[in-house]
C-alpha cells in the first residue's frame, strides 16, 4: 500500500513538472521599446508567443513642431486621413488624441487576426506581406538598430 502510494506521488510530481514545462512553452513574453524618430517619442510594445510575435502596440507623442505646424486643427488636418486608413481594418485599433502641444497616437494590432498583406499597405507599414509571422527577435533587432532601448 505504501509502495502504490509512493508511485502515485511520483507519478503526479512527473505529471506536474511536464505540464510546467508546456506551460512555460507556450507562455507569453512582453518587450516594450522606446525611441525617438524626427522628433517623434515612441513606445513600441511586442507581445509573443516564444519567437512569434502575436500583438503589437505603439504610442508615439507627436509634437506639433515635427509636422511644422502650430494647433491641433492643423495637426488633425494632416493626421485624420492616416487615420481614416486604419478605420475598419479588422485587427487593428487606431486613435489619435489631439492635445495642446502634441497629439497621441496608439495602436494595437492583433497579429493573430489581421491580414499582414492588408496591413503592409497601410502608412508607416513595415511589414513584409510574404511571411507568416512576425519574429520577436529580429523585430527587436530592427528597433535596436534604429537607436531603440529595450525598457521592460
């Protein structure tokens, strides 16, 4: 009795040691970056899935200054037609908040359910319609490369 005992407890630490190890398998992993590009202070956060990234946001503070004008009706003047574009492009959530100096942008794009060949057609798109996934590695790279700093 005590030896069927003992294999049962072994038998569930084994059990319970490989579903950890699939967990952690599957975890998600979260790298936020931070940049300046023109003026343009930007967040850009990568959730993945192992290597595959499979959610992407960014927050970028727009200076007025860095699209050479002065109010908000100008900013929205050139701002609103890019937004527009995003409208209604399922996976994707784009705003933008005019303040007084600067407007806010964020965005969130839910990479397991957008069209990547819709999306590289969007502005500001960096996206290569051929592939499958997005990598969180090399996407990171790309970042660091432009003088992004890994934050979180």
């Amino acid at each position: 009795m005590k030896k069927q005992t003992t294999y049962r407890i072994a038998g569930l630490l084994v059990l319970f040691i490989a579903l950890a190890g699939l967990m952690a398998c599957s975890s998600e992993e979260s790298v936020t970056l931070q940049g300046e590009q023109n003026g343009i202070i930007l967040e850009v956060t990568y959730v993945a899935n192992g290597d595959e990234v499979i959610e992407q946001s960014v927050e970028s503070e727009i200076p007025y200054s860095s699209l050479m004008v002065t109010t908000k009706e100008e900013a929205q003047a050139i701002l609103d037609p890019i937004v527009a574009e995003f409208q209604g492009v399922e996976g994707i959530e784009h705003n933008i908040d005019y303040q007084d100096d600067k407007a806010v942008e964020t965005m969130s794009v839910d990479l397991t359910v957008v069209d990547l060949s819709e999306a590289a057609n969007l502005p500001g798109a960096s996206v290569d319609s051929d592939v499958d996934s997005i990598s969180l590695e090399e996407s990171v790279e790309m970042l660091e490369n432009q003088g992004f700093e890994v934050v979180e």
